[in-house]
C-alpha cells in the first residue's frame, strides 16, 4: 500500500502538512527504527529528540511541537499524534479474504505437499521447507516461512508474514501472529490499535496447546522467540516482545507487550510479567508470582505476588502467616 502525505491528510480529515505533500510511504515504523519510505509519530515531548535522527520520510507530530524543517522529511501536524498514528494503522491493515476449505494458493514454494492435510488453508507467496507437517484445520496466512522439519498441528492459526524456524512443534490451537493488545482511551472510547509487524520463531522451538503469540506494532517491529525456547500451554505473549534462547515458560503465564527476556531464564506456571521489563539471563521466578520492575541481576531467583529475592519472601511470608496470632 502506497500513500503520500497529501493522501494521508484527505483520509485523516485533520491536520496540515510541514514539507512536500507528495512525500510517498509504503509502510509504518517505529520512530527510533523508522525506514526510508515509511511513516512515524511522535507521542510526546521525550520522543522528539527522534525526528532528526529518524530515516522515516514522514513523521506525525503534535500541532504545538516546536521543530526545525528539514527537506528530506515531511511532518503532519494533528492535535494528538497517536490518536492519528491509530487511524492510519487501521488504513494499512488489510482484512484478509477468506477462500473455500482445502485452498492451497499456486503461488507457493512448498517442498512436500503430500504432508500437508486436506481442510487447511494457504495464502500466497509462502515457503513450506521440506518435511513439514500440517495437520488438519491449519490456517497459514500470506507470505509465511516455514523451514524445514517442523510439525504444526491441527487447528493452528500462522498470521501472514511470520517465520517459524527449523525443527519445531506447533500444537493444536496455538495462535502466531494475533493482533497485539493496543487500544488508546479518548473521549472513554477504546480505540484499536491495528498491529502490522510478524512473528519471528527461531529453531527448534516448542509452542504448547492453544498458546498465543501476538505480532509487533508497526512494520519495522516483530516479536521473536529464540533458538530453542519452550513454551507450554495457554501461555500469552504481546506485542514486541523478546525471548532469547533457551528460556522455559510454564502454562499459564501471562507476557506484556515490548517486554525483553533473557537466555536460559525458567518461569514458573502462572507468572505475571509487566510490560516494557528487561529480565537478564537464567532469571528464574516461581509460579503465581508478578513481576513489575526490571530484573538486571543474573541468575536472580525470585517469588511473589510482587516478586522480590525467593528467599526473603519466604521469610517474610513466615511473619505474614503468624500476624493474626501476634495480634
């Protein structure tokens, strides 16, 4: 999809343009990651400092932002920028068609179509490696690698554009590449934030049962899993999230959005991790805990609702038990 600022402007219904209203764009960045050819925002004054060092072409900014022109970009200036961002995620996102039962499109490269189950359905463009499975009541979505090796059970949902690497397992009902959960308040009306990033899977990864694994925000951004991760069932992981290699997730467990996790990390079933954390390497936190903060210290072993060292909580839960006798 191709728009250029004059464009943007008409399907917006708002703002005014700073620099050339033909400035052409075929894809929405992050400003810190933004591309040539593609579009930005700024939220507010702390992002500024951005839109100098940005390659993004065009970049939306407040109304009221003091910047210097600069020729080779273009600024819409709008009331509220991410309000705005959100309307032109919604432009680039594309409802998919939905064809009939046992639809293979001819524009694909697979290696051994005989492994692939009647009843699935897949897109346009795609890379099927050798010897993948897929089970009955697949959906694979436009331009979506599969290398090879790699099993995907029945039921399973690969949203366009996402790669899934070498030698792993996909079981039933697992979903890769939903839309993040992204939703902006204005006037107390929720307002969606269409999610227009992939997935990245690395090799020899395991993906429980009915585990979801929403796809980056813009473009420019993915969320990756690494190189031999397990993940067990029922298990949500956001928008832009990291996971580096080897880390083990435990059902249940529940990952907020640009979240970045270790290698070799262990977290226990039912962990709460915030959003925007940064866990270091071979972190492990036990089950029904919550994690709030950033935990830098290696190897850190944790517990709790708010989870702090393992074991002064459970010193500290000892005081907590006997409160009501000391009373």
């Amino acid at each position: 999809m191709k728009l250029n600022a004059k464009e943007i402007l008409q399907h917006i219904k708002e703002g005014s343009i700073l620099g050339d209203p033909n400035t052409e764009i075929n894809c929405i960045c992050g400003i810190e990651n933004g591309n040539e050819k593609s579009l930005s925002y700024i939220k507010d004054k702390r992002f500024l400092k951005f839109y100098q060092e940005t390659k993004s072409s065009i970049v939306i900014i407040d109304e009221n932002a003091e910047i210097t022109s600069q020729p080779e970009k273009t600024f819409i200036k709008v009331k509220d920028p991410q309000h705005t961002f959100s309307k032109i995620l919604k432009l680039f996102s594309d409802f998919e068609k939905i064809e009939a039962q046992n639809y293979i499109s001819k524009n694909n490269f697979i290696a051994n179509p005989e492994k692939i189950s009647t009843k699935s359905y897949i897109g346009k463009n795609c890379i099927i490696e050798k010897n993948v499975q897929i089970f009955p009541n697949c959906f694979i979505g436009d331009n979506v690698h599969i290398k090879e090796n790699t099993i995907i059970y029945s039921g399973v949902s690969i949203y366009k554009n996402c790669i899934v690497g070498k030698d792993c397992i996909i079981h039933s009902g697992a979903i890769i590449g939903a839309d993040g959960f992204g939703f902006i308040t204005r006037n107390k009306k929720n307002i969606k934030l269409y999610h227009l990033g992939n997935v990245v899977i690395k090799n020899d990864v395991e993906i429980g049962a009915n585990t979801c694994i929403d796809k980056g925000l813009t473009h420019s951004d993915s969320t990756k899993i690494g190189h031999n991760v397990k993940i067990d069932n029922l298990v949500q992981i956001g928008h832009n999230v990291k996971i580096d290699s080897g880390t083990i997730i435990a059902g249940l467990c529940g990952i907020a959005g640009s979240t970045k996790i270790g290698k070799n990390c262990i977290i226990g079933g039912k962990v709460a991790i915030s959003d925007h954390l940064e866990i270091a390497d071979e972190v492990k936190i036990a089950g029904n805990s919550g994690l709030t903060k950033s935990i830098k210290k290696k190897g850190a072993i944790l517990q709790g609702p708010i989870a702090f060292n393992k074991n002064d909580f459970q010193k500290a839960y000892i005081h907590f038990k006997n409160l009501d006798k000391n009373l």
